[in-house]
C-alpha cells in the first residue's frame, strides 16, 4: 500500500486488516497530516522529509501476554537498519522503543519513533507497527529541539534505502521472536539489553496518571517492562537524569 498524503499510516493499515489483509502488509506514505505516538500525541513531518510506514503482523501462536515484546522488537529493528545504513552513529534505544543518536557530549537526540497497536480482526488479533524515521529534516524542520534526523547527523541517505534495510531488519527479528513463540529469552532481550541506552542510567519515569517514579534502571524483565529501582515499570515516559 502507498500514498502519497495521508492522516495515519496506523489507521489506514488498521481497516485494512480488518478487511483481510495479510501479515507482512506495508503501508508507506511520503506525508502524514495526523500521525501519533505514544500517549496520543499528534506529529506532522514536512513532505519528503521523512520515513512512515506502517507494517501488519499477525503473530498468533505467541502468547498474548508477550505482545508487549513487540515494540521492543520493532526498536532493535530500526536501530539495526540505521546502524546499517550509517555504521558512523552511535544508536541507542531509550525505553521502550524511542530511536536515538547519542552524540559526542552524551546527549541523545530522537531519530525514530514507533508506535504498536492492537487490532481485533474476524481472523483473529493482529498487531500495526507504524515506525516515523526522520530522514532528510533539517535543524529548522525538527519538531523538538530533542530531536535529529540523519541529515543533520551528516548522513545524506535515500529514504529508499533506510526502508529496505528496515523492512529486512523487522522480518528477521521478528521471525526469530515469533518462532520461539514470543520467549525474548531466547535472544531477544539479550539484543534489547544491547541496544538500550536506558539500563545503567539515574531515570525518572512519567506515568500517564500524574504520578512518577525514579531511580536506577537496572534492566528489562521477561516482558519487557523496565526495571527502576527494583520495581517493573509498563508504560511511561522516561527521562535520563545525567550526572
């Protein structure tokens, strides 16, 4: 699936799932007008300046209750394919899924977002993985001053070639966890810990209900929630407090 405008890749893909779709079904657009991340917030990119697709999976043989793996698994995937595409950036993944490059001063700065919806269809649930890579952005086109793109990381880039080594990535990772019936401690987690530019650090970690709770990040338990200060953590916005 493509277009060349659209509200939400996620959604779109969502229908369409609903309708039948197959897994491994892709939908890419060149702009998205009303895109969201997690905790429902909305983000546009300037046409042309970024990669947003959404894929469908269908992973019915893994138990519900290691879903939650899948938005750590769609984080290894792009971090593998910018790393691919661009072996002089230093990538990690802050919890659960957010892509960063770690500059020189320590600083992390948002490359990719990816946001994992849960779909109900007649042949059973499925799951929407939308991924946003901003690619070509300059400086005054970032939406945050937390943010980057590979163009301003000094990466001149096809938004081409970053989906390819995306798509590969996604459709190895993936298939390895979905083979192993969702068990991450088989590989995946270890592959996460990798990664993550989160464990090991002082966070502080933002709940949707107001509240908030901080400490060392210690690491990631068998379903992918963060550890912090010995307590597993679900869902939330975590904030790196630098020494």
């Amino acid at each position: 699936m493509e277009s060349a405008s659209t509200s939400s890749t996620n959604q779109d893909l969502a229908e369409a799932a609903r309708g039948g779709a197959p897994e491994g079904t892709v939908h890419a657009t060149d702009h998205q007008t009303a895109g969201r991340g997690r905790l429902d917030r909305e983000w546009e990119a300037p046409p042309g300046t970024g990669l947003t697709l959404s894929v469908l999976l269908r992973p019915t043989a893994v138990p519900d209750a290691q879903w939650t793996w899948i938005p750590l698994l769609a984080g290894v995937a792009v971090a593998e394919a910018v790393t691919a595409v661009s072996p002089g950036l230093d990538v990690r993944l802050k919890w659960p899924n957010d892509v960063e490059v770690v500059r020189a001063d320590g600083a992390g700065r948002k490359l990719a977002g990816i946001l994992v919806e849960r779909v109900e269809t007649p042949t059973g649930p499925a799951a929407v993985v939308g991924m946003g890579l901003n690619v070509a952005m300059s400086s005054e086109q970032l939406p945050v001053p937390h943010a980057t793109s590979l163009a301003v990381e000094g990466v001149d880039i096809d938004a081409s070639v970053v989906r390819q080594a995306l798509l590969e990535r996604l459709d190895a990772v993936y298939g390895q966890w979905r083979s192993e019936a969702g068990n991450a401690g088989q590989g995946l987690r270890d592959t996460y810990l990798d990664w993550s530019g989160t464990v090991g650090q002082d966070v502080v970690v933002s709940k949707s209900d107001g509240t908030s709770i901080s400490g060392p990040a210690t690491d990631i338990d068998e379903f992918g929630r963060l550890i912090v200060g010995g307590q597993p953590v679900g869902a939330g916005d975590v904030t790196h407090v630098r020494r």
